[in-house]
C-alpha cells in the first residue's frame, strides 16, 4: 500500500525528472504532455484475471 509520505517523495521525484528532460521539449504544451503521459503509465492498473479478458483476438485494420 502506498502512503501519504511515499506518494510525495513520488511526486518529489518526478518533478526533478520533468525539469531534467523538460527542456528537449520546445513548447510548454509538449512539456505538459509528456508530463501527462509519465503520470498516466504510472496510474495504478487493477488486476486482469482470465475472466475479464476478451474472449477472441481483435482482427488487424
């Protein structure tokens, strides 16, 4: 389980990260994007079982 303290030393770090790499970004929209996306692979998924996997493959476009 994820405490307080461990969601700020988090959030701490991930902010150093933001502004190490966020000048490779030339504009603030892109710099908020890339932040967005970091976030969002870092969103906690809820466990998949056999149950609610789809049942067939999906076809290629």
């Amino acid at each position: 389980m994820i405490t307080e303290r461990v969601a700020e030393q988090w959030e701490l770090e991930l902010d150093d990260l933001f502004v190490t790499i966020g000048h490779r970004f030339g504009r603030v929209e892109l710099r908020r994007r890339m932040r967005d996306c970091l976030r969002s692979l870092l969103v906690p998924v809820p466990p998949r079982t056999a149950g609610n996997w789809p049942s067939r493959q999906a076809t290629p476009p």
